[in-house]
C-alpha cells in the first residue's frame, strides 16, 4: 500500500517538530523519525491500528508514537494519513472528512 500524507497532517508534524524544538532540536528530531517510521510501517499491515473511538468506523484508524495519536483511513491500495493529535485531545469530525 502506498502512504498519502494529508496537509493537515503534515502541518501538525511540522508543529510538533517546532515545539518540542523549543527546548530540545534534538528530541524534536527523533520524536518525527518515530512518527515517520510508525506510519511507514503502515503500508505492510495498515490494519493494525484500533479503529478510532470517536468515529466507531472500520476504515479510520489510529495508531500511537509517543504521546502522539497518528490517524489515518484505510482505501484502496492506500493509506492516508488524515491528522496527527496528542493522545488527550479527542477527533474533531472536520479532521476526518
């Protein structure tokens, strides 16, 4: 499966780079090589990640790097990764659509 990344998603792994920067380049580097290594992953086995509970839907799952919550919808022959969230805050339905 191939790995599409959303703008929205993209910006949020830029937000995360540049706060945790703040204090530590370092840790904000390695904090972003996780995440990107957790999503490539989900091309070999994109069903591994729970289905998100806030949508209750088969397609819409998440999987967690750190205190980070990276969500994305299974398609066809595809994996798009729609937003990336810290794990307390709960999915806005206008982050899925």
């Amino acid at each position: 499966m191939k790995i599409f990344w959303s703008p929205l998603a993209a910006d949020r792994l830029e937000d995360i780079y540049a706060y945790i920067s703040v204090d530590n380049k370092s840790a904000a580097k390695k904090v972003v090589e996780r995440i990107f290594k957790k999503v490539e992953s989900l091309a070999k086995n994109p069903e591994r990640g729970r289905i998100v509970p806030e949508t209750n839907r088969a397609e819409i799952r998440e999987v967690f790097e750190s205190e980070y919550r990276i969500i994305y919808r299974i398609e066809s022959k595809k994996v798009s990764i729609l937003t990336i969230r810290n794990f307390k805050q709960l999915l806005p339905d206008k982050e899925i659509k």
